[in-house]
C-alpha cells in the first residue's frame, strides 16, 4: 500500500472516530424518544429519570469530546515563553524563513524562544488542518545554546518538514488527526458513572486501532522531515544533530538539578539571567565526549508503543545511506545558534523572568562562586548535625552516670541545651578519645528500624560508619570555609563544590577512616586542624 493510500485509510479512520459521536448521540436521543413515548408508565417514573439523567450526562461528555476534536489544533498562551519580532531579532527570523521556504512551507506568524531542549510549530487550524490559520514556533534556547548554526538549520528544516506542502500533506494532517484523538480520549475519561465508562471505552479501543493503523503514516512523515533537512542542511549537518540530541537534553537535565537548582535549599539564587543562562557555562566547558558521557549514563525512556518517532538510530542509519552532499558538518568547536540572537544575556533574563514562579523571583541573587559556598556550608551542616547531636546527647548522659566525673571532664556540658548549643570539633574527637563513638555515639544517629532492630556488632558499625565519616567531613568543611582556607569550585567541567587546601585534599580522606576505625585514632586529623590554625593566623 502506497504511503498516500495508507494516510487516505487513516483520515477515512479519523473521520470515523468523530461520527462515533454523531452516532452515540443519535442512539441515545431514540432511546430517551422511546422510553418517553412507548415505554413510560407512571409505576416506572423514577427509572425515567435515573435513565434520562444519566444518558444527558453521557451526551454532554460526548459532545465535549467532539468539541475537543474539532478544537484540538488551538493555541493557547504561551506564559512561560518569550515572544520575538523580526526587528527584535532579525538573524534567528531569517534562519525560521529559510528553512519554512525550502521545505514549501508558511514561516510562522508568531516565534517563541523557550526553556527546553525542543523545536516545534503549532498551528491554529481547524477541522484538523484542513483550514490552515495561525501558526506559531517555539524554539529552546538550550537547543540554540548547544546546536552549531548548521546543526540549528537542519532542526528547522525537519520541523517545517511535518507539515510541509509535499507529497507529504496528507501525513501532516495524520499527525494532527492523532494528537487530537488521543486529546479527546483524555477529555472523555473525565466522567465519573458506569455509563461513562462503557463508552468511554468504545471511544478507546477506536483510538487504539487508528493510532495503531496511522503510526506508519505519522513515522514515515518523520522520515519524510529528515528528508527535507538533509536536503536543505546537508546530510552530515542532520546526522550530528540527531546524535547530538540526546546529550544536550542530558546536559540539560543535569545542569537544572545540579546547578540551577543548586540554591534552592538556602533560598538564593544565581545571577540574573544565569538560571537559565549559566547552561551555556556548562556547554562551553565540556567538549561533546564529556557530554555524550552524561547521556551515556542515563537509561533511554522506553518509547510509547504509538511513538510517531522511529528508534534516534534507525534514523541516523538511514540518513548516512544517502550519498555525500559536499556539505560537512562544519569544523569543531564553531559558534553556537545562540550566535543568532541579539544581545543573548537580555533573552536569557528575559525568559527568567516569564519562568520563575512567584515566590522564587524575590529571592537574594548571588554570584556562581557565593552560591557554591553558600550550598556547600548549607550542605556540611546538615552532614555534621546528626553527629554533633548525638556527641551532645552522649556526652549528657555520661555526665549524670555515677562514674560520669571520670570521662566527661567537669564542665564539657556547660548547662548547655543539646540541640541549641553543639560541640564543636575538638569537643568531638575528644569524646571519640574517651571511647565514646562505639559505646554510646553510634547509637544516638539515626537509622532506619530494620537496622536499628537487626544489626549488632561489626555489621552495626559498618552500617553507620559512613554516616559518621560524613559528619566529620561536614565539620572540617565548615572549619575550612570559617578560615578562609576553603575556595569554591564551580566546576562546569565535573561537579560543583569546595576546592580544598593540598595537604587536605591528599590526607583528609585517610585522617578521617583512622577517626571512625573500630578503635579510633584522631590524631591525623588533629594534625590537619592544627596546620590550618597557623595556616590562617
């Protein structure tokens, strides 16, 4: 069956789907006539009723699915995005006209940059695109900021391509035919009675078997974008754009839970402009064998079994069968799509503005270096604070034991309120001389009840030991950071956190394991502090 047959039978389907509706109201309305006219008695009134009740719900949830499905192709606002005119950016709107005219398309009315790693048109059509109408484009600036110019032309191409006015029409209208069917299954599963749901179901299985009929189509329409932006940005410049895409979302992904997200937890966040923006520090700093590295760590999101989009490889596969075109993908480290935009920075706050939610945009602003340090002191006290309470809490209790004077030296509690005023470091490891850590510490931290309930002995020392290794190390971090001796480190290359004096960063590790040995020894790490204090005296 020829691509055009195949996309005929789907639209002959999609029209099918929308007379179930027509047909589903005719059916009740002679039901309803019939029970009114022919079956009414005065005994059975209160089945009426019930009955006409119940269908009028059934059909009003059927016209709000056919409603759905003849609207499904409006847009919306667009809140969290930044619209741009011609004059506001005339490079990036003449790449958007190129690529809508090679691939005999509309340029778009309206064009949106926005947060994601994604390109996309959108248009207000109606009777599923049949009548063409407004169209908008949305673009990523992370997509911008991680795509050379050539990579970035071939991404337009292929998103004109779906829709354009090839031999290939049809399947746009298919595309569309199936995001408004799977639109109206979701409007219709609202409903709440048994009815509904009998419907609801015929309405389900129908979509099953168009998408299941029309994913061919909507696949080859895919195949048929890759065509066009090979032919408009040359085979090699769509290849790497596909390769490309997976490690950019990746990059993405970690640079938002790992950087841009970093001063959520102190309430501060970065420059403005730069939670957004600051994704350009990291793309910069990486070469693409460190950012394909972060997609290589992450498990593929398994496809939907209706994905319109054939498997990343198979499409790569299929692009580099085609013969060479002459045209490369261009020399390594050339300028980014983000070289389009007139004053970038502007955009980058721009757009921060338009995302951050409410009680987010008030927050104190600080420089990359501060946030780190900002988090990293954040992060060392929550570390220490466990087994600073449980020294205090150990120590209380060996104070009021008879033989209590004998360990814990007169005054080493002070009156102190345990979680008002903590031991510090010295106080610590001077509990951990006293054979303290194992008797009585360890079992103040908190662990969860198996643990607490089933580990004794060695098992139960291996099982918190790394808990109290953290406590220390967030101690001498905030030792650190309090003398200055401490420096951020913001790392776009690796990860974000504290660059530590030499001798620390090569002996810290080792004074550490010798403080939380089964027998401890602090007398390595008391030789470190006492380095730091003439250090930063």
């Amino acid at each position: 069956m020829t691509f055009r047959l195949r996309a005929a039978r789907a639209l002959i389907l999609l029209a099918g789907f929308f007379l179930i509706g027509v047909v589903l109201l005719a059916a009740i309305a002679a039901l309803d006539w019939l029970l009114v006219t022919r079956l009414f008695t005065a005994q059975a009134a209160w089945f009426e009723g019930t009955f006409l009740t119940v269908t009028g719900l059934v059909a009003i949830a059927i016209v709000r699915g056919m409603l759905a499905f003849l609207r499904a192709g409006r847009l919306g606002p667009a809140p969290h995005a930044v619209v741009v005119t011609p004059e506001d950016q005339p490079e990036l709107w003449e790449q958007v006209r190129a690529a809508a005219e090679v691939t005999g398309e509309r340029p778009p009315d309206e064009l949106y940059l926005v947060a994601e790693v994604n390109a996309g048109v959108a248009e207000q059509s109606r009777l599923l695109g049949l009548l063409p109408g407004q169209r908008r484009m949305m673009l990523g600036l992370p997509l911008l900021a991680g795509l050379t110019v050539p990579r970035f032309r071939a991404v337009l191409a292929h998103e004109f391509g779906h829709y354009g006015n090839l031999d290939t029409r049809l399947g746009g209208l298919t595309l569309r035919g199936r995001a408004a069917v799977l639109h109206t299954v979701e409007v219709f599963s609202e409903g709440s009675t048994r009815l509904h749901h009998v419907v609801g179901a015929l309405y389900v299985g129908y979509a099953r078997f168009f998408l299941r009929t029309s994913q061919s189509v909507a696949r080859h329409q895919e195949l048929a974008a890759d065509q066009a932006a090979v032919r408009y940005a040359g085979r090699d410049a769509m290849a790497a754009a596909l390769r490309a895409l997976p490690a950019i979302e990746a990059a993405h992904t970690h640079y938002w839970e790992t950087y841009a997200g970093m001063g959520g937890p102190v309430q501060v966040l970065p420059p403005v402009g730069e939670v957004h923006g600051g994704f350009r520090r990291l793309l910069a700093a990486r070469r693409e064998e460190k950012l394909a590295e972060l997609a290589d760590g992450r498990r593929p999101a398994k496809p939907h079994q209706y994905d319109s989009h054939p498997p990343n490889a198979e499409r790569i596969a299929l692009i580099e069968q085609l013969p060479a075109d002459g045209r490369t993908d261009g020399p390594a480290g050339e300028p980014t799509a983000l070289t389009l935009l007139r004053d970038p920075d502007g955009v980058f706050a721009a757009l921060e503005a338009r995302t951050l939610p409410a009680e987010a945009a008030g927050r104190q602003r600080m420089s990359w270096d501060d946030l780190v340090m900002a988090r990293a002191a954040a992060d060392a006290e929550g570390w220490s604070r466990p087994l600073r309470l449980a020294v205090a809490r150990a120590l209380r209790c060996a104070a009021q034991e008879p033989d209590g004077a004998a360990r814990v030296p007169r005054g080493a509690l002070s009156e102190r309120g345990v979680d008002t005023d903590l031991p510090d470091l010295e106080e610590v490891l001077d509990a951990f001389d006293r054979g303290l850590l194992w008797m009585t510490v360890a079992d103040r931290i908190p662990k969860p009840p198996q643990a607490a309930r089933y580990l004794t002995g060695e098992s139960a020392r291996n099982f918190i030991r790394p808990t109290i290794f953290d406590g220390l190390a967030g101690m001498v971090h905030l030792r650190l950071i309090a003398s200055g001796l401490a420096t951020a480190d913001i790392a776009w290359s690796g990860r974000p956190g504290l660059a530590l004096p030499e001798e620390w960063e090569k002996r810290m590790d080792d004074a550490l394991d010798a403080a939380v040995a089964d027998t401890p020894e602090t007398a390595p790490l008391r030789a470190l502090l006492a380095n730091t204090a003439r250090e930063s005296a």
